[in-house]
C-alpha cells in the first residue's frame, strides 16, 4: 500500500483502502500497524467525526491524542478569530 502525504501542517497520511469484511472487520495495513506500534492484542478505540470519519487510536496513546487535539483546536479557534 502506497502511503500519500495529505495535508502536511496537520501530519495526515493516506495510506489507501481496506476492504470491510463480511463480519464487519477490516485488516489495518501493515504500515499503519508498524507506524503505530500495533500489535495483536491491543486495544483500539474507535472514533468518529461528523458521521463521516473514523480514528482509530490505541487506549494507550488516548490522552496524548486528546491533547494534540486540544492544542489544534486553539490553534484553528486562534486562527478563526484574528
């Protein structure tokens, strides 16, 4: 799978598609799962945005990921009201 640079400011990567199984499940691809250390067994929150979008984020990263978030939301509220 051919990882792609989105949005460079915010450190998005596309990294192609995953086909949705009859049972619901999807394979995370192999770069992905190297690039977040994911290993058989842990567990993964699942996220969605604007019934539109979903993040999947190890329990273990949960508060660094909601920090970063919280960061990039005064950033665009900052950037919204100058």
């Amino acid at each position: 799978m051919t990882e792609k640079t989105c949005c460079d400011d915010h450190k998005m990567k596309i990294f192609g598609n995953v086909v949705v199984g009859a049972k619901g499940q999807i394979v995370i691809p192999k770069e992905v799962r190297e690039l977040l250390d994911i290993k058989p067994g842990d567990n993964l929150v699942m996220v969605t945005k604007h019934d539109m979008a979903v993040w999947i984020i190890k329990n273990s990263d949960i508060e660094k990921f909601m920090e970063y978030m919280k960061r990039e939301l005064e950033v665009f509220s900052a950037l919204k009201n100058s």
